[in-house]
C-alpha cells in the first residue's frame, strides 16, 4: 500500500503529515470513519479513550496540574508513584449508559470502513470491558476472545480510603495484574469461508507468529520502559515490545492498512512502522497529534526484545 495512496485516499480536507509507510490525521474519528471508502481498512488496533470526558480539555489540564478531577492521583506504594487513571470504578449509570453509546456509535462506524473479515483489537480494562464489547457486538461484529495483557500495573490492593489504619488486613479490591484486550471480526459474507475471504480481502484470521506458532491470547508484557514515556508523555502510552505483537497479528497475510483511530501520541503506528505495516493514525486532540510527529519516528526506531519475540525490522 504506497504512501501516495493513503494520502488521496484518506486524508480528505484534513491536516495530515506522512512517514514511511504511515499517514497520520487530525481529525475527529467519528466524523473521519463516516466520510471515508467503505470496505477498505483491514484491522484496526486501538486503545480508546472512554466516552465520559477524561480527555476534556478541562480535565486534562487538572490532571496536569495534580488536581484530580475524573484522574485519580493514587498515592505511592512500596517507593514507587503510580500514574494518575481515570475513576472507572465511580462512574453512575447515566455515565456507563453514556459509554455503551458511544462505543456502539464507535463500532457501527468502524463496521462500515473495515473489510468483511476485518479484525479489531480494543484495549479495555476490566471495570468497563463488559459494557464495552456488549455494545460492539451489538453493533455487528463477531466476539473472536480477548488477549490477557499479564503486566502488574501497581494499580488496586489498597486499604479503605481515610481508614487504613483502622481496616490493615482488608483492600478493596484486587491489585491490577492484567489488562483485556478484546478481539472482534467483521462478518465474513454468508457462505464464504475463511481461505476465500483471505484470497478476496486479505482478512478473515490473524497472523501467525513469527516462528510459525499460532497467535495466542495471553501475552506477558512490562510496563512501559520509562525511555518510552520520556518520548511520548501519553497518559495511556503502551509498550512497543507488546504493541508490536498485536499489530503484527492484525494482518494475517501482512498485507493492508492497520486503523487507529484514537492514536493518542501514535505508539501503534510507530509499531507498524517498525514492523513494516501500512497505518493510518488519526487523533482529535492537538496536543497528542503534534506530540505524534516526533513520538512516532522515535518510538518505531526503537529495539525491543518482547518475550520469546524479537522485533527489528528494516
């Protein structure tokens, strides 16, 4: 896929720059996915944002500031700070309501640009995953299972707030040791079976590893290395030894276009960029766009050894 093509095809009006095989835009998603070639993306890998307002404008500054707001600021544990999150285990109704919307608007968009056996992979946490994929499966797509990302985030296994003291031997509740990424597919045509939709679309399965065994659904990863964070100071940043591996997954036969839409500061499309992927990364939030021309070049340079993987591609 030449970076010529991406460039007429998909930057429409919108401002846009161009790496060696990648295109990322600023722009809103949902206006973006509604306004491009159906049937044309082949996977799209993403770590959304979740529809309530952490990524206000408002509440980003607070977050700079250590003020909180919808960020939590957790405090210290055991000599080390722990980053802010967003207060997912707080949210009303109304507001989990409001997620369920969102990411089935997300999804019935999303459904329109993929190839038919085009998959997704969606971080989620394991607060809001259930409502998350209910409503991408309502919204068309196929449940295909979620990849267990093992990383021990430092995140839960407190003591009662304000009672520590009073409450030593209680949390309340389990310390973070993995995070859900869930996998959906697009419908393959009625009647069509995976090897011809892999003839026709270049989609319908995922890519084997490298070795040749299969792909599989529980992946140990690190914590983002602090070398990373000190490129890309994303609240959200996961690591390229892991983001590489889900990337080069999502294309079955590593041929095709890979989707962000919620690019953040681009560390999945400097994961294809390492791997030799086409992507195309889009990202409403200014800031994050601008941080991501000179993240991604950075990040994608980079050499990670995942576990039992290798990654350093010309």
């Amino acid at each position: 896929m030449s970076i010529n093509y991406l460039e007429q095809t998909y930057t429409l009006n919108h401002e846009f720059h161009s790496f060696t095989k990648s295109v990322v835009i600023h722009a809103d998603c949902f206006e973006w996915l509604s306004e491009v070639p159906g049937d044309s993306i082949h996977a799209i890998v993403t770590d959304p944002p979740y529809g309530v307002k952490e990524y206000d404008p408002e509440q980003l500054e607070k977050r700079s500031n250590g003020n909180g707001g919808i960020w939590r600021i957790p405090p210290s544990f055991d000599g080390h700070t722990r980053s802010p999150l967003p207060r997912f285990t707080a949210l009303n109704p109304k507001e989990r309501e409001r997620i369920q919307h969102y990411f089935y608007e997300w999804a019935r968009l999303a459904l329109r640009v993929l190839r038919p056996g085009g998959h997704v992979f969606l971080a989620s946490n394991v607060f809001l995953s259930q409502i998350v994929f209910t409503a991408i499966v309502q919204a068309g797509f196929e449940f295909r299972g979620q990849v267990v990302r093992l990383v021990r985030t430092l995140r839960g296994g407190d003591r009662p707030k304000n009672a520590e003291e009073e409450f030593p031997d209680v949390c309340s509740m389990p310390r973070g040791c993995y995070e859900p990424w869930g996998i959906f597919r697009k419908p393959i045509p009625d009647g069509m079976t995976v090897s011809e939709c892999l003839r026709l679309f270049q989609t319908g399965g995922l890519r084997r590893k490298q070795d040749g065994n299969p792909f599989e659904d529980v992946i140990e990863s690190e914590r983002t290395p602090q070398k990373e964070r000190a490129i890309a100071n994303h609240p959200s940043l996961k690591p390229q030894s892991f983001l590489r591996q889900i990337v080069y997954a999502s294309l079955p036969l590593g041929e095709g276009v890979v989707l962000d839409p919620f690019m953040g500061s681009g560390s999945t499309i400097a994961a294809a960029e390492a791997i030799g992927y086409a992507a195309i990364g889009i990202e409403k939030y200014r800031e994050y766009y601008l941080m991501s021309l000179q993240s991604i070049p950075a990040l994608s340079s980079l050499y990670t050894t995942g576990n039992q993987l290798s990654f350093q591609f010309s």
